[in-house]
C-alpha cells in the first residue's frame, strides 16, 4: 500500500501539479542494441530545486541526461526542458552540463578559456567564472594541460556557472575532488542555486553528500523510475522499526516492508507506510542514505512517485504542443 496522498507511477486520474518544470518526461525510453537503456519514464522535475539522481552503473542515469541535453534521441514518449524540446535555441541557451570527462581545450590558458565562455554565452558572469577559479588558485595565465585533476573540475565548474544557466546539469562532477574542496564547491552551488533559482540536476554515487545539497531526488533502477519526489516527502512517507530485542518486529501491517536488514548500519525493517506508524518509539525516519541503499537493493521493491514528481498523461504534453504550434 502507498503512503496516503501517494500515488503508484501506473497510477491515472490526478492532475500534474501547478509551477513550472524545469524537465518534464512522459513515457520516456531509448533503445540501445543491447537493450533498453530507460523505459516509461514519467517524472517532473520542478524548477528551481536541486535534484540528486542516483543510481547503479548501468541504471540509465547518462542517458537521462544525454536526453536532456539532446546528445541522444528518445526511441519513446518525450522530454521537456522548460516545455521545450533539448536541442532548440531556448533549451540550449538555458542549460549548462558538466560531464565527467569535462573536455576542455588542453592549450589553452584558464584566462582563454573563460574568454570563450563569454563569447559563446549571452548572460555570461565574468565575475562569477573568475571568483571560483581564484577561490582554488589557479592561475589565468596557466594552461589546462599543466593542471591538475581537481583543477581542471574547478574551471570547469566556472564555465557551467559562468554561463548563468537555468538548469545546470552535472555527471558525476566531484569524483576527482577531496572531501575540503567537494564540500567547498557544493557550498557555492547551494548559494548559486539559492541566489538565482538555478534547477540543478546532480547525478552522484557519493550518497551521504547528497542529501547535504539536495531537496529532491530521482532514483533510477534497471531502466526505471524507482523513487521521485522531494527528500522530505520521500522519507515522511517510510519509517525505520527497530527489532525490539534483536527480535523480529511486531506484525507491520498495513504497511509495506521495503528492505530488513541487521548487517550493518542501523539494524531494523525499513517500511513503507499505508497508515499512522502506530508503534511509539520504535519507528524513526530513515537517513536519505538509508532510503536510497534500501531501494537500491531492493528491486521488487514497487516504485514510488510523489505527488510533486507526478506529471499528467500523454495527452496533455502533445495537446499543448499543437496549441504552440498553431499560435506561433
């Protein structure tokens, strides 16, 4: 059973929520030659939040945001950037995305660098691409291919923010950083994102650090949606029950048992609820980090979208589409 107010993605009737959507997926899927990379995805991702997407190697988090960024084209159904189709004029100029391989050109020197950012990008912020680069001092006059790893990610980083996206999307974009500097830069993209409403969509496997920047989350499992919604709604809608004496727990009916575990971390039965917890002070609120690891392992486990991630059907999308179409 959901949790009241929650609704199963198959689920039809309820209308999408009012508020822009930063990206907007109906019935989403690509097609490798080995097989189906994503199928029937359905979420909306609201603008202005800073989103973790998480997932196993292989889940389909790439070719979400290959999509989204109009690397690839979708075999079925349809994504949106800000109602936009990625790849048109407005998508592109209000998206920023930061691979984890973050090409940049080699001979050039960091000052060259953002020299080309301004002139590619029509809202560029000099101030703001030159204040992270001197934050890690790294000199302009260096050039790429004589910095280091986590120097690199830094300049990088002052081009995606330079360019004053809307949305900025970021591929595992922290993984060469240490702790002090990871922490630094997700500090700034807290602030830039706070400051100017920038949507952030982050895909990480660093779990602990993303429920320290994200207020949303889309898990992704084998091809498909497995969580969507916001992190506090997400984790009000399941409860951790503790085993009274190393003992089993008492019968968790209505709810609906989503992982037990007494291995490791906290040991217990994380749950679903289908109604009031209803056993005093045995139930506690998971981590985010227990949440995602119990759906992670937990594939039968059915998926769970909440109401703020729940987007109308088909129907709608395409309807409102002829409707640009015939007044532009």
């Amino acid at each position: 059973m959901n949790h009241p107010g929650m609704h199963h993605p198959s689920g039809t009737g309820h209308a999408p929520p009012a508020g822009p959507s930063a990206i907007e997926a109906h019935g989403l899927g690509k097609k490798y030659r080995r097989g189906w990379a994503l199928r029937d995805v359905s979420f909306r991702l609201p603008a202005g939040r800073v989103c973790g997407l998480v997932g196993p190697n292989g889940a389909g988090k790439s070719t979400l945001m290959s999509l989204a960024t109009h690397m690839t084209q979708p075999t079925a159904g349809t994504l949106r950037v800000f109602g936009e189709t990625p790849g048109s004029g407005e998508a592109v100029r209000r998206t920023a995305f930061l691979s984890q391989e973050k090409p940049l050109f080699r001979r050039f020197t960091v000052a060259e660098t953002l020299r080309l950012g301004h002139e590619l990008n029509p809202c560029w912020d000099q101030g703001v691409a030159e204040g992270l680069v001197s934050a890690g001092q790294v000199p302009l006059t260096a050039k790429i291919g004589t910095l280091s790893g986590g120097q690199r990610t830094r300049v990088a980083f002052a081009l995606a923010f330079g360019k004053r996206p809307d949305l900025l999307i970021l591929d595992e974009p922290m993984s060469d950083l240490d702790p002090l500097v990871r922490r630094e830069l997700m500090d700034t993209l807290k602030a830039e994102a706070a400051q100017h409403g920038t949507t952030v969509l982050v895909s990480s496997h660093m779990l602990a650090e993303l429920q320290y920047i994200c207020d949303y989350l889309l898990v992704i499992a084998n091809g498909g949606l497995r969580l969507a919604g916001e992190v506090n709604e997400l984790r009000a809608a399941h409860a951790l029950f503790a085993a009274p004496g190393g003992g089993p727990p008492p019968a968790l009916a209505p709810h609906r048992v989503i992982e037990s575990r007494s291995d490791e971390g906290r040991p217990g039965v994380l749950v679903r609820l289908g109604g009031p917890s209803g056993y005093g002070g045995q139930a506690e609120a998971p981590t985010l980090e227990e949440l995602l690891l119990a759906y992670l392992r937990s594939p039968d486990a059915p998926s769970l979208i909440a109401p703020s991630a729940q987007v109308g059907d088909i129907h709608d999308i395409l309807t409102r589409d002829q409707h640009k179409t015939v007044t532009a």
